[in-house]
C-alpha cells in the first residue's frame, strides 16, 4: 500500500496518460536522464503513456500541488506541506546520498562546514533542512548546474548535491572536470521516492509494480545511477 493517501479525496477515471513533471533542461545531466528514463519506461510497462512537462525551478511539492503535473519522479519525504494532497511510493526507487563537491584548489573540512558558505539546488528539500539544522551558511541555486556554477565561480566554497547527479554535472562541464571534487564522507542519506496527486492513487499500484520489476531486471540502461537503485523494493 502507499503512503500518505486521503479517503476524502475521490479517485479519477483511470487515465491513458500521465504528465510528469521534470527539470527543465533536465537532458544536460546524464543521471537526470536515466532516473526520469526508468520512471517513464515504468509508465509505460503499466499501461500509460507519459507526456513530459518541464517545470521551473521549485521543489517537487509545489510542481505537485500547483495542479500542472500528475506525477513527479523525485520526492525525498520532507516536504510535508499539504501532504494529504499527495501519494508516495511505498519505497524509495533509490537509496543514495547528499555529497559535498568542493574545489581541488580550495579543499573543505566538513567538520568544520560553518566556516564557509555553500550552495544548494532549491529542489533538495531533506538537504535544505538538513543545513538550516546544522546552521550552515549558504544559498539556494536553482539547479545542479547553477549550485556547481557558483562554486566554479568561487562564488561559495562548497555545493551540495545528490552524489549521482552532482558527478553527473561534472561530467556534463568541462570547466569542472579536474577542477571539482567530492567528499567521500556523505552529508545525508537521501531516499529517492516517486510522488502523484492523490486523485491517482488508483494508478500508483500498478506503477509501483512496474517499478519492481525494472529494478529487480537488467539495470545496464542505468550505468549513473545503477548503484544507488533500490534493488530490493
């Protein structure tokens, strides 16, 4: 069963298709691309056709509740805003971490993180909570690519982001590569879930199923993220 589902709000006619939310030019980051991939292969597995909406840059709760999207690949469980609106897979579709990249020149002690000043994309809400807690000192970027920019720019000292997606974003910037590091030791966990509007709580079971069945098959489509898919849903 999935979490997080009110009995107030009546289910819809089962759809043909689906709009799911995604990073606006989500393409330039290879992990991105393979995570949405899986997600909308699964889409398709179940019955459903998707039809890809990009969104700005706002947390994955807001594109939800905004009413724009059906579905949202990305959900870390900590946006609790308005969270009868929402359903959540009953399992993360992966189990990673929060990294801290850093420049090569100017390394960083993540023990001693409130020296400097940081940089964190707006969507990573358990990361974003995670350093207020702590009392880092830092700003939001708008993306992945905007967070790596700044530190680039040496605008900040340090960015934190998903460990796929910020190797990912080197990867994708040749004035990174070389040049940005990451820290081994991780941040913060940060589970991966699927998330839909509760007036598809009908179609999140079938999803899910298809989900199970292409973690738990041949993951060589997904060479980036492969290590942290939850290979036992």
């Amino acid at each position: 069963m999935s979490l997080f589902f009110s009995a107030a709000f009546a289910s819809t006619p089962t759809p043909k298709s689906i709009n799911l939310g995604v990073p606006y030019k989500y393409n330039r980051n290879q992990a991105l691309v393979e995570f949405h991939d899986l997600i909308i292969k699964s889409f398709d597995d179940a019955g459903f056709k998707v039809n890809i909406v990009l969104r700005t840059a706002q947390s994955s709760r807001q594109i939800l509740l905004s009413g724009k999207v059906d579905a949202v690949a990305y959900d870390d469980l900590s946006d609790t805003r308005e969270i009868e609106k929402v359903v959540i897979s009953s399992f993360p579709v992966a189990k990673t971490f929060a990294s801290i990249f850093y420049l090569k020149s100017s390394p960083v002690d993540a023990k001693k993180l409130k020296k400097y000043k940081g940089a964190i994309s707006l969507n990573n809400v358990r990361i974003l909570k995670a350093a207020s807690e702590r009392h880092l000192n830092f700003i939001q970027a708008t993306n992945p690519f905007h967070c790596m920019q700044l530190l680039l720019e040496k605008k900040v000292g340090y960015c934190i982001s998903i460990r796929e997606v910020g190797m990912s974003t080197i990867n994708a910037n040749p004035d990174a590569k070389g040049k940005v590091e990451m820290l081994e030791e991780p941040f913060i966990e940060s589970p991966v879930y699927f998330a839909m509007r509760v007036e598809f709580k009908d179609v999140m079971p079938k999803v899910e199923e298809a989900i199970k069945k292409r973690l738990t098959g041949d993951l060589s489509a997904y060479p980036t993220i492969r290590p942290a898919l939850n290979t036992s849903p």
